[in-house]
C-alpha cells in the first residue's frame, strides 16, 4: 500500500477500528479475569465514559485545529486551571454580591474571556516574533501556571453553587450536559474546518505556509485567531468540568496537553500539519478514555496506564513521522 493511501485510511479510518478492538479485548478480559460485576461495554458506563471524556475533548478539538495549522499549544493544561480558578472564584467577588445566582453566566463569560485573552497573547506572540508556538507555549505553559499559584497560592479554590451543580448534572435525552458541550463542540468546529474559507485556510497554511502567504492567505491573524479558539476551548472546558466538581486544585490540568496531543495524534492528524480530521479526533478522545477505563476495569494502576499511553503516544509519533518522510519511500514497519 502506498504511503500516501496508508496515511489517509490510518487518519479517517483506523481509530475506530482500534475503538472497536477496545471494546472487545477489554470485555472479554474483564469476563475472562473476573474482576468486575459490571460489563463493560454496559451502556450507563459507555455514557460516563463519553461524560467523563468531555474536558479533554474539547480541548482536543482545539487542538485539531492549531496542530492542522502546524503549530502546538502546550498552555492548554494551565489555560484550564486559570479558567477554572476564575469561574469559581469570581462568584464570591462584592461586585457581584447581589447578582444572586444571574452571577453564575457573568462567571462564565469572566472564564471563557480569560481563556480568549490568554490564547490571544500566545497567538500575537507566535505571529510578531516569528518564534516557533512550541518555544512560546512553553513558556507560557510556564507562566501561566505560576499565575495559579500566584492567585491562591497552594491552597484549591473552591465555590459549590447548587444550581451550578444542577446544570452541569442534568441529563437531556439520556447525555450529561458535559457530553453535549462535546457534541456540540465537534459540530461546530467539524463545519468550521470542512465547510469555511477558515478552515481549508488552515489545511493550506499547515501544508505549505509559504504557498499560503503567495496565494494571499494572512498567515499571522489566522494563526491568532485559531490561538484564541483553544484558548476559548480549554477556557470551556474548564466551565464544564468545574460547575459540577466546584473546586480547582492548583496542579489541576497538569499533563492535559500530552493526553490532547495523544488523542489527535492517534486520531491520524499530522504533526507536521496539513492534514486532519476533527471527527478523527472525537475518535482518538474516545479511544484514549476507553483505555484508560478498560485498564482500570481489568485492574490495572495508574501508572500502568501511563506506561501504555506513553508506549502507545511513542508508536504513533514513530509512524507518523515514516508516513511523512520525505520522498515517500515504501514503509519499513
């Protein structure tokens, strides 16, 4: 098989044949160890488990874009957690002591410009330095960690608001609220990218960037604006997630951006740009959260499933960078 072909069924098809291999090892070794009661493949845990991959697949889908564009943000993970701090701690502030609970969408929107905002400072500076996006988040991821800490020191935020707990636990049509933001969020993106100028922008900036600038493309405000969407993403993320669990822990998020970029990767979009799919990324959320529980389900720890996430990130990379050598050369696997 060609490289080329090879590429293009591992990006569109092949997560969601490993999804299914998933679920079948990890049933029948769950039966065969005898370790749980409950199956698998049971369909209120298949529903947790899309509940429980919502705040890393939002954020992965922002992702999608910045890494199709061929840039990388590891602030993601901090971005999160300040976000959060914000949400929660900004509902206790005087000023709005008499909102009631109408404080709860002035939080959110507080949270979700503080994402924008810390995304549009990374964007400007990728773009009017020139510096590459990995050198710049890394310093932001940094940075913006040492505001956590700044802010409340080593001590968690905490702010349980009943009625915030009320709507992030709600249930439409049988789906937590948290797992049709990520629905919603894989609609609008997968439109933005497949169905926009924006969005095949992006697809020809990552592939060429210097053909993008001649065929008139502004490379640096569309890398800024796709800053800000992540930004904006793991902001929301953040409000997913903390309006049910009401606290933020200071070292919240760490490692959020190795388990993003893990997912994108596996869902076939390729380091060096150009190429992706947002419904391929859905798939590499859904395969990375089925591993992890299918792990726990038959018994393993927490760094065991590290261990094989690392294993798994590391085979991927390795054949990610085979399909893409230059010249197109047969595959040696």
């Amino acid at each position: 098989m060609q490289a080329g072909k090879l590429s293009t069924y591992l990006s569109k098809g092949a997560i969601w044949g490993f999804i299914v291999m998933e679920l079948i090892f990890f049933s029948v070794a769950g039966e065969f160890l005898s370790i749980s009661d409950k199956a698998f493949m049971d369909i209120d845990n298949m529903l947790l488990l899309l509940k429980q991959s919502a705040p890393i697949g939002i954020i992965a889908i922002g992702m999608t874009i910045i890494m199709i564009n061929g840039n990388i943000d590891l602030s993601v993970g901090a971005i999160f957690a300040l976000s959060g701090i914000i949400l929660l701690d900004s509902m206790t502030w005087p000023i709005f002591a008499g909102l009631g609970d109408w404080v709860i969408p002035v939080s959110w929107l507080l949270a979700l410009l503080m994402g924008i905002t810390l995304g549009f400072i990374n964007g400007l500076i990728v773009w009017k330095t020139g510096v590459d996006a990995f050198i710049v988040t890394l310093g932001s991821m940094l940075g913006y960690r040492g505001l956590v800490f700044m802010y409340n020191g080593e001590n968690p935020t905490s702010n349980l608001n009943w009625t915030l707990v009320d709507f992030a636990e709600l249930e439409i049509l049988g789906l937590h609220t948290a797992t049709w933001f990520l629905l919603v969020v894989t609609a609008i993106i997968w439109f933005v990218m497949t169905r926009t100028v924006h969005g095949r922008n992006a697809y020809a900036i990552g592939d060429n960037r210097e053909a993008a600038v001649n065929a008139g493309i502004r490379v640096g405000p569309h890398m800024l604006i796709n800053f800000m969407i992540i930004g904006f993403l793991a902001a929301l993320s953040a409000v997913v997630f903390y309006s049910e669990s009401g606290s933020v822990n200071p070292n919240d998020g760490q490692l959020y951006e190795l388990w993003v970029i893990t997912a994108v990767v596996l869902g076939g979009t390729k380091l060096a740009g150009g190429a992706g799919s947002i419904i391929s990324t859905f798939g590499g959320v859904i395969a990375i959260q089925l591993l992890r529980k299918g792990l726990g389900h038959i018994g393993a720890d927490t760094s065991t499933v590290n261990l094989v996430i690392g294993i798994i990130l590391i085979a991927v990379l390795i054949l990610d960078r085979q399909l893409n050598a230059k010249g197109k050369e047969e595959l040696k696997i």
